[in-house]
C-alpha cells in the first residue's frame, strides 16, 4: 500500500488493491469530489446500519420494519422513526421510556 499527499493537504491518501480513501476527516473537503462522495456513501450506510441495529435490539411491543421502515409506536414514548429522526430525538424518547419504567419500577418496590 503506498501513500501520497491528498491534493498538497496534510491528509493522507492511501491506494489499495481494490480502493482509494483519504482516512483524514478533517481535510475530506480537499480531497477529490469522488473521495468525498465515497466517503460520504459509507457514512450514510454506516449511519443506517446502526439505526437498523438499534430499532432491533429497542425493547418495544409495537414496531414495524416493512417496507424498510424503521419504526416503533409504543405507548410509553410515542412513535419513534429509527430511520428519519435526529438521533438525540431518538436518544430523548429513549430516555424518557426508560425514566418512565424506571419509576414504575420504585413505586412498585415502594408498595410492596
């Protein structure tokens, strides 16, 4: 594998078998458009593989996947879109789910 400057930036650009990426975040602007939009396609797929890793392991009883949604309707936080969503909405109602069960959890224990 050998490597070179990325457009006379600071980033390296390393050229393997099969691939070329520029592995420096920071300088991906200066790198070449198809760089970028590679880059880019493996983020967005990236970011899609761990929204469809967490609509899969969320504790709900009313999700839906068909169609390639990624969805979550339960009564206790509403509707979640895995897909669609900023991911601290997500973060928020996930908290706020787990808040709910959580004091449920003590007042039961409280009674008992």
């Amino acid at each position: 594998m050998k490597s070179k400057e990325c457009l006379g930036r600071s980033c390296r650009l390393f050229e393997g078998p099969a691939t070329s990426r520029c592995f420096h975040v920071g300088f991906l602007p200066r790198c070449s458009p198809s760089l970028k939009e590679a880059k880019r396609e493996e983020l967005l797929q990236e970011n899609l593989e761990l929204r469809m890793l967490l609509w899969g392991t969320h504790p709900c009883s009313g999700k839906y996947g068909d169609d390639g949604e990624l969805q979550c309707a339960d009564p206790s936080h509403g509707i979640i879109d895995f897909k669609r969503m900023p991911v601290q909405e997500i973060q928020r109602r996930i908290t706020v789910r787990g808040l709910k069960i959580y004091a449920e959890q003590l007042k039961k224990e409280k009674e008992d």
